[in-house]
C-alpha cells in the first residue's frame, strides 16, 4: 500500500475508533427565540443563569413571563395560534399539556432526543424517571407514545411534622401508620385547646385538592397497577370506573380523618391557608406539595423553621406510595426556529442545570440530582432523603380525559361526606354512580 493511501486509511480509522466528535452547541449561532413562562422560581434560576446559555450558543433568549394564572391563559392562547408566538413555553404536565397535544400545539421532542447530531451523548435523557415522564408521554398508555415535554420542577406529596408539637403531645413518636397518624392528629387537637391542631390540609370544594387527595389515595392502592390515562378510577376502559373500590374508600377516609383533626373550618382552607397555620406551628402534621419544605424553613416568614420534620406518607399497605406533579418545559408546534428552541430545552434540562436551577425550587427533577452533595447540603436535615425516598414511589396524580376537572368536585364532596360522618363504602357507592355521570 503507498504510503499517502496508508496514512489516509489510518486518519479513517481513528475518526471511527477514537474520541467521539464535542457537541456542536453553536449551530444554530445568531438565532433568537422566545421563551414564556410563569414567574417561578425556576423562572428566576433561568434569567440568572441566561448569560451562561447565549455565551455557549450564541442564541438570543427573550423571557416573556407572567403570574400563574395570566401565564396559563396566554399559554393556551399561544399555542393555539396560527401565527408563532413563542418558541418554547413553561407546560402543566397534567391535563393542561394534555389538551395542548390534543389540539397539535407542541411539538414531539422524541426526535431531538434520538438525533445525535443535536442531543448531547452526556444528555443522559435515563436519568429521569419514567414515571415523572410519563405526564406529558403521549398517546398515553401506549407503547409506541412520545415525550411532549421534560420535567423542569417537580413535588412529591410527602408528610410535614412539628418537631416540637410531635414532642410535646406525642412523646417525639412520628407515626408509622395512618391508625397511629390519625390517632395522633386527633390528640393534638383535643389538647391543643384550640391554639394548636393534629394536622391542616386542604379542604376548600375545588380542584386544587386533586394532587394531594390522589397522592393519599395512590398511598391506600399500593402498588397495584393503575395505567394511564385511566389512573386508579377506571379499571382500563372509561365504561369501567371504580370509584367504589375498598382502597378509594380508605384513601378518602384518611383524607377525611386528617381535615376532622383540623380547625373547625377546615372544609374552607386552600393550599395558602393549609400552608401558613403549619407555617405559623399551629399544626403537628401537614401533608402537601414537597416544594413547600424549604419556605417553611424561612426564619423571616415561618416560625415553624429549625422544627420541621420531613417524612414519606405512612404504609397502607407495606411501601408508601404518593403521588406527583411536575412543571415542564415544551416546544410550540409552530415555532419556525425548533433546533435553537431543543439546544435551550436541552441546556435548561441538563444534570448541571437542574440541579442550579433545583437550589431555587427545591423540586430538582433528574434522579442524579437529589443524590448531588451540594443539592442535600442546600436544603434542612430530612428534606431531601424523605423527598428522595418517597420519588422511589410515586405516580402521576392525573387523568387524561375532558370533563375529569368536573368529576374532581364530586370526589371532594365524597371526602367531606365522610368527614360530616358518612360511612366511606356508602360514599364511594353514591360517587361510583355520581362521576360517571358527571363526566359524560
């Protein structure tokens, strides 16, 4: 062989055996995109880490935000427009992100994710958890379904105690079990004289009670199957509903029996009130969204801080199981700059970048994140080996069906039918003829 053909067939071998080839992150260098999004935490994270993104890919980012309520509203809007709006947008991985697929808004990002020419191989799309995926994995249920969005901050529904009213009235015992943690949730308000109550939760007739009372009710299923987009209350089929099943009693029973042991107005509270009598060490227990942990550790607006205790929602049945929920970020099927808009999505959901922008919202979403030293060493002692330990069991917290919003109201007034003294099994028999109905 010559010895210019022998050194051309060794530099083609080398390209095919050695080092694979950097990423390019500037190939789409001088383009400008448009993200819009909630103000949020996350929101903020990103407009301090911004700079960092453009200096790496020459891409202009424009943040157009909005409070949540004015942001869901312009998100809808936007993405049902014919012209674009926005490149890239903050999504509801829940019924919100389903309805936008069902109008053909986003875009799928599963290509992006398989092409190696713009995904990153240290992207490592496998360290998010399959479950937290699942709420924008579309069609959903089906093998073949695509990825709609990424997960950007997540909660968990985990158990909050008071240190010191758990010492005081129970003798420093956490409860093991819903018996013992409703027992001792009664017993805290029978001796706090009303100034101190067993637990606070939310209990106002609305929809904002789905996460937490399904995160409960997925505790009292376990770990039986319960797919999607039927969840726990169809048995596969929308004609199947199961809203009578033992377990959905039980879980609405203990959800029930957490508001009994609360102030007497306790079928009033929203997630704020719930929030701030835990907040103001008014309440032994509390069961909510993970994220509220580190604002409860707020010395300037929480005396609770310094004796919040974090734990997994007790066994019903031998593993505690909860539910999730998750903000998302998502591609408008109509942005005509979709390369710079996936390198953005793609930084912005790095390992490196979950775990900054996580400092912030205290719901990092990559597995590896909540085992990053200087994510634990960032928030109190407990926080993050009881979020962490409860993620090991978790489920979506939606279904994907219109109307479901609708059918979450007959479910909360089953909850408050049995804390007025109804028996659970007669309640779920009157919401298994009930919610169907309301569905249709």
């Amino acid at each position: 062989m010559k010895p210019r053909l022998l050194a051309a067939t060794l530099l083609a071998a080398a390209a095919l055996t050695g080092p694979a080839a950097a990423f390019d992150w500037r190939q789409a260098e001088g383009t400008e995109i448009t993200l819009l999004a909630s103000e949020h935490p996350w929101t903020a994270g990103v407009r301090e880490h911004l700079p960092e993104f453009e200096a790496l890919t020459g891409i202009k980012v424009n943040v157009t935000a909005f409070a949540e309520d004015l942001y869901v509203d312009r998100a809808n809007l936007a993405i049902r427009s014919d012209k674009p709006v926005a490149d890239v947008f903050m999504s509801l991985m829940d019924a919100a992100i389903f309805e936008q697929w069902n109008v053909g808004g986003v875009a799928s990002l599963t290509p992006f994710l398989k092409d190696a020419t713009l995904t990153d191989a240290a992207y490592d799309y496998a360290d998010f958890s399959q479950a937290l995926l699942q709420g924008a994995s579309f069609p959903p249920g089906d093998a073949a379904a695509e990825q709609f969005a990424l997960p950007i901050s997540m909660e968990a529904y985990i158990l909050f105690y008071n240190k010191a009213l758990v010492d005081k009235h129970l003798g420093g015992k956490v409860p093991a079990s819903w018996d013992e943690l409703l027992a001792g949730a009664q017993k805290v308000t029978e001796a706090g004289g009303g100034q101190a109550f067993g637990s606070v939760m939310r209990g106002q007739r609305s929809g904002s009670l789905v996460d937490t009372m399904t995160g409960i009710v997925l505790n009292a299923w376990g770990e039986a199957e319960a797919p999607l987009p039927y969840n726990i209350w169809f048995d596969g089929a929308w004609d199947k509903p199961r809203f009578d099943d033992p377990r959905i009693a039980t879980g609405l029973a203990h959800y029930a029996g957490l508001l009994k042991a609360g102030p007497e107005n306790a079928l009033s509270f929203g997630w704020e009130d719930a929030s701030r009598y835990f907040a103001q060490d008014k309440a032994a227990f509390f069961i909510d969204a993970s994220v509220f942990g580190p604002g409860f550790e707020d010395p300037k607006t929480s005396p609770v801080g310094g004796h919040v205790g974090y734990a997994v929602l007790p066994p019903t049945d031998g593993v505690s199981v909860s539910g999730h929920w998750a903000w998302g970020l998502s591609m408008a099927k109509n942005s005509e700059k979709k390369n710079a808009a996936w390198l953005f999505m793609q930084w912005a959901t790095s390992k490196d970048m979950d775990a900054a922008f996580g400092l912030k919202t205290g719901g990092a979403t990559r597995s590896s994140t909540w085992a990053n030293p200087k994510y634990v060493a960032a928030f109190a002692p407990g926080y993050v080996e009881a979020v962490s330990k409860q993620l090991e069991h978790t489920r979506p917290t939606m279904v994907f069906r219109q109307g479901w919003s609708e059918v979450v109201l007959v479910i909360v007034d089953a909850i408050h039918s049995i804390y007025g003294g109804e028996d659970p099994a007669a309640a779920v028999a009157t919401l298994q003829t009930v919610a169907p109905e309301v569905m249709r």
